[in-house]
C-alpha cells in the first residue's frame, strides 16, 4: 500500500505506508475497500484505499498491557 499522507504512527513511528503488523478485516466499499488493522505497538488504524492511494483516517492509542487477575 502507498500511503497518500507520509505521516507514521505517532505512538512507534512506524511509517503509514509500511506493511502493517496485522489485517483486523478488510471490507469493500463503493469507492475502494477499507483495511482495519493493527500496528506494532497496538494502535488500532482504520485505512482507506482508493483511486488516490492509501490513508489512515483513524488511529486508537496502543494497545494496554492485560493485567492478570492474580497481580490485583
């Protein structure tokens, strides 16, 4: 994928257009297809492909760490 914005991750610095780290699911549109997936550090990233290239249009934070219930 080529991304259209240049930016990366603002949590790790992975670039936007690199490989992400894991597809959540993919899903076609009328104008393209929309990418859900997952970065490195966790953060959830919602892509858009289409005619112009691709662009992350939304970002969550990085994943938390899971704390076990015997560590409370």
């Amino acid at each position: 994928m080529i991304s259209t914005t240049g930016a990366s991750c603002p949590y790790c610095g992975w670039p936007d257009g690199a490989e992400p780290f894991q597809v959540v699911s993919r899903h076609s549109t009328a104008a393209g297809r929309t990418v859900w997936t997952r970065c490195g550090c966790g953060s959830l990233q919602v892509r858009v492909v289409d005619g112009c290239g691709m662009r992350v249009v939304s970002r969550s934070g990085p994943a938390q760490p899971q704390s076990s219930s015997a560590s409370r």
